[in-house]
C-alpha cells in the first residue's frame, strides 16, 4: 500500500469526506510529508471505490458544482489497520534494538 494511499484511508477512518477535505486531513495526519493533487487523488478514489475499499455515501450541489462524500468500507478498515500493524512490527525491528549504533555502525 502506498503512503498516500494509507493517508486517505486513515483520514477516511473518522466518517464521510469530500475531496478537498480529504486533502486537508492528509496533510494534518502526515504532518505535511503527504500533499495530493485534486487529479491525484480522485485517480486514486476511483481506484479504491472499484475495488471496494471505499465507496460513494452522498453528492451534493454546492456552488454549482456537485461534491461527493466518500466512506471507508470495513475492507477498507481492515486494510488501512493490517497495514498500520505491518508497519509498527517492520519499525520494532529497528526501534526495539538497544544500540543502533552497534547494529548499524
């Protein structure tokens, strides 16, 4: 799973966004390191939706132009969590050792 891709999961895990929501919530998770491009990331809903990670809960008109609200399905929930635990364990290989130092020096 790509970083990104984890990213809109994980902003997705707290109810429905639209777009632009979830952009702003990425970059507050990831303190920055994750910027998407409005293209960027409705390529990669489009993806997650045929794939039943997430789905379309509502549209609406706002301003003219209609918003979508996308929800994380319990695959995707499962997904986004099994790959938060495979990344914690991958990290306890490295921050679990007491001396880096000796182990990389």
């Amino acid at each position: 799973m790509s970083e990104q891709t984890y990213f809109v999961l994980a902003a997705l895990l707290d109810g429905p966004l639209h777009g632009h929501a979830i952009i702003k919530k990425v970059v507050d998770l990831s303190q920055g390191r994750i910027t998407l491009a409005v293209g960027t990331l409705y390529g990669a809903l489009d993806r997650l939706a045929a794939n039943g990670v997430i789905t379309v809960e509502r549209e609406e008109v706002v301003n003219g132009r209609k918003r979508r609200y996308f929800r994380i399905t319990d695959e995707g929930s499962g997904m986004v969590e099994a790959e938060a635990r495979r990344m914690q364990q991958a990290a306890a290989v490295v921050t679990g050792r007491r001396s880096l130092g000796a182990t990389f020096g």
